[in-house]
C-alpha cells in the first residue's frame, strides 16, 4: 500500500512539473512580442478627408484623442513618397490642412500615419481611389454651345445650346462692354437656357469661357478657352415686311396678314380659302391655287403647331381637281427684295410644315430676284455676296412640325438683297407637296 502512495505521490509531482514547464514557455513566447514593454499606439487622424485638385490635393483632418502627437507623415506610392508635417498641439482639437503638389494626373491611394516623440506610430488612415486631375481633364472640357445671341435694345439675349451637366460644368464666365464703355464681367449658371446682358454696348463682342468642377469637393476649378461672339441686333421691323410670327403659340408677335380677307379662291377638295399674301412678291407659279397660275395665292389659314386657323405662308401642288396643270408648280418663289446696309446677317425662318422630297430652298440673293432652283443648286452657298446672283441658301427638309432654320451670309457694302423662297414642287389629283412657313426674322451685325 505504501509503495502505490509514493507511486502516486511521484505520478502527481511529475504532472505539477509538466504544468509548470509549460507555463514558462507561453509566458516567454509572449515574451517574444512585448520586449521593450507593451506596444503603444500613436492617436490617428480623425475626420479625415483628401479634396481633389489640379496636380495637387489637399488633406485635412484633425488631432482629437492624443495630445502626443508631434509628427504627421503622408505616404502614397506604396510609400515610396511621403511628406512629413510636423504637430504642434495648441489646443483639445487641432487641424491638419496640408496641401501635396506636384503629383502626376491620375488615381491615388494614401496613408495618414501619425507619431509621438518617441515614434510610436498609430494604425494608418487609408483613403483609395483619390483622384488628381492635369491636362488630360482639361483637354476634354467643352464650352457651352450658344444656340442664338440679339440685341434688343441694350439688353442681348443668349440662348445657349445646351451641355452635359454632370461633366461637372458649373457657371459661363463672360466679360462684355457695357454701354458706359466699361468691361463688365457676368456669372451664368447652367441650369439657365437662356441668359441676358444689360446694358449691352451695340456693334460689340463679348468673350465667353465655361467653368468646370470636377466634383463638389474639389479645390481647383478649370476652364476652357474663352470664345468670342457678336450680338446681333434684331433688324426684322426695319427689313421685313409683314413678317409673320417665329412662334405660332407664342402670345407675343403678329401672324401673316394677307392683302385683304375679302378676296379669295377655293378650289375643289380644298376647304381652305387661299388669298394674296401681303408685301411679299410671289410669282404666277405660286400663285397657283384658282381655275388658273397667277390667281390666288400664297396665304392660308391652316391649323399649325396646334393653334387652329393661323395665318401661313404656302407654297403648295396638287389635289387641284378643276385644273390638274396647277397640280405641278416649277420654280414657285415667295420673296421680298431689300437695300441692306454693310454688315453680317442671319435670317431665320419658321418651317411650320413641309412634305417629304420636296426640292424647296431658303434663301438670300445678290440682286432683285430669287434665282431658279437649277441655277441655285448648280453653285455652293457663299457666305459672303460679294457680286451680282451670289447666294446663301440651304435646301429645307423634313425635320418635324415646327422648326427654325438659318442662312447666314455677309455683305461688305450697301447691297440690294432678295430673300424668300423657291421651290419646284410635284403633286397629283390625290397627293400634293408642300411648303409651310410660318414666320420670318432678320438678325444684323453691322459694321
């Protein structure tokens, strides 16, 4: 009995020394990652944030839980470049606001790392994907298209043309002549299609640039390249007569008139009464609708962009049961013949309607007459009349219901001008091509 109690005994101090053994040996391997004391971190940056810029960013944050810290430094590049900013704590919370230039466009990823003054370091702050943008950005930026720019009065009125808004475009910085002689600059946001300029100087330009963002956050803001417009002065009451209205629906502006609303011609199949269309020259092929060419006329109430019995401007062929010879009109011109003063001109009108195929053309001419269409189309449009038949012209086509179309040409001296419109049109018993226009307007810049 006595030997199995010192079995025992022998059995449980071998199993105590196990024990004992075992503990030395966990308690020197946490040895292994704690010589020199317990690991001590530095406070990290809080708040923090890293705002894009041209070649450059800039960093901000703020020193909150630790009034040790004495250095901050800035890695990026897989740490292969760094900026140290040195800690000076002056109150419970400080900021950091330190700008990194001279950084190649394009993404970044960096490390925030502060330290103490014996350089414990804290747990980074990692912020990735970080842009920094340069030429390549600024390559692509677009000025704001201007869709049309008069004067009216000393006020000029810009209808821009319109532009993608999340490229990051923000405001038109312009710089114009006001009336005192004075450069003015102006500030137009975006989200404006139009934009106006008081107290404009007439018979000046003014410059324009577009003003980008690239997000929200961003320090630096870039620009395009500045453009330089004229202001055209509307000169329609001074050159047109009776010149229709731009706009059907619009309450403002006086519709076609015709010579007189007591005169008229209606022919079979046409409930419309056609009449004579007032000031305006119109030759015995457009005055086709009658029992023969040179009868009635060039004006007609139709139902146009919605608004019913409007005054238009027509040019039309076929559907003439009675006369069926009407039914083709070869070389039909509408026009007014003008003296206009040296300068640069944009005149506008309003196809209302026009059928598919039809060989109608809008135009301005050197000369006392609109030429035929076969001599037209013979020669290019010129921009500038310098001699006898030159034109500016553009063939009008089918767009849709309602839509403006522009010839714009120049004159470099006093000059007799024929605008209007010209067309050969083909129909049938059954079908018909026409020509609906349903106003007229002329923009000058003069010299």
């Amino acid at each position: 009995m006595k030997n199995i109690l010192n079995i025992r005994a022998l059995l449980f101090l071998f199993v105590i020394g196990i024990a004992v053994v075992s503990s030395c040996t966990k308690m020197d391997d946490f040895k292994k990652y704690t010589e020199g004391g317990e690991i001590i971190y530095s406070g990290r940056v809080d708040s923090l944030k890293i705002r894009s810029g041209l070649n450059r960013v800039l960093i901000q944050g703020l020193f909150i839980s630790d009034r040790k810290v004495t250095l901050c430094k800035i890695f990026w590049n897989s740490r292969q470049d760094s900026l140290i900013v040195p800690v000076v704590r002056k109150a419970a919370v400080d900021t950091l606001s330190k700008y990194v230039t001279n950084l190649v466009e394009g993404t970044y990823n960096f490390e925030i790392v502060t330290y103490d003054a014996i350089g414990h370091p804290s747990i980074p702050v990692v912020r990735s994907g970080v842009k920094v943008y340069g030429p390549n950005y600024g390559a692509f930026l677009i000025n704001m298209p201007i869709a049309d720019v008069s004067l009216d009065n000393t006020t000029a009125n810009i209808v821009w043309g319109g532009l993608d808004k999340t490229s990051g475009a923000v405001y038109m910085d312009i710089l114009y002549t006001n009336t005192s002689g004075t450069k003015v600059r102006a500030k137009k946001l975006v989200n404006s299609s139009t934009a106006q300029l008081l107290n404009y100087k007439y018979r000046s330009t003014f410059d324009y640039r577009t003003v980008y963002l690239p997000d929200t956050a961003a320090i630096d803001t870039f620009y395009t390249a500045y453009r330089t417009v004229s202001a055209r002065t509307d000169v329609t009451a001074s050159f047109i007569d009776n010149p229709g209205k731009m706009d059907p629906k619009s309450t403002t502006g006086t519709m076609f008139q015709p010579v007189s609303f007591s005169q008229g011609a209606v022919v079979a199949g046409n409930t419309a009464t056609w009449r004579r269309l007032a000031s305006w020259t119109s030759n015995a092929q457009a005055n086709n609708w009658g029992t023969a060419f040179d009868t009635f006329g060039t004006y007609v109430e139709r139902a146009a962009e919605g608004v019913n019995n409007f005054g238009t401007m027509s040019l039309e062929a076929g559907k003439n049961t009675i006369n069926t010879a009407l039914n083709v009109v070869t070389n039909g011109k509408i026009y007014q013949t003008k003296l206009l003063p040296a300068g640069e001109y944009s005149l506008e009108a309003r196809v209302g309607n026009v059928s598919a195929n039809t060989p109608v053309y809008f135009v301005a001419n050197a000369g006392n007459q609109l030429p035929d269409v076969a001599a037209l189309t013979a020669k290019a449009s010129k921009a500038v009349l310098a001699a006898a038949n030159d034109a500016s012209y553009m063939q009008i086509t089918t767009v849709a219901q309602g839509y403006n179309i522009t010839i714009n040409f120049t004159i470099e001296q006093p000059t007799q001008v024929t605008f209007g419109f010209v067309g050969t049109l083909t129909g049938t018993v059954t079908t018909n091509q026409f020509l609906k226009i349903s106003g007229v307007r002329m923009k000058s810049l003069a010299f």
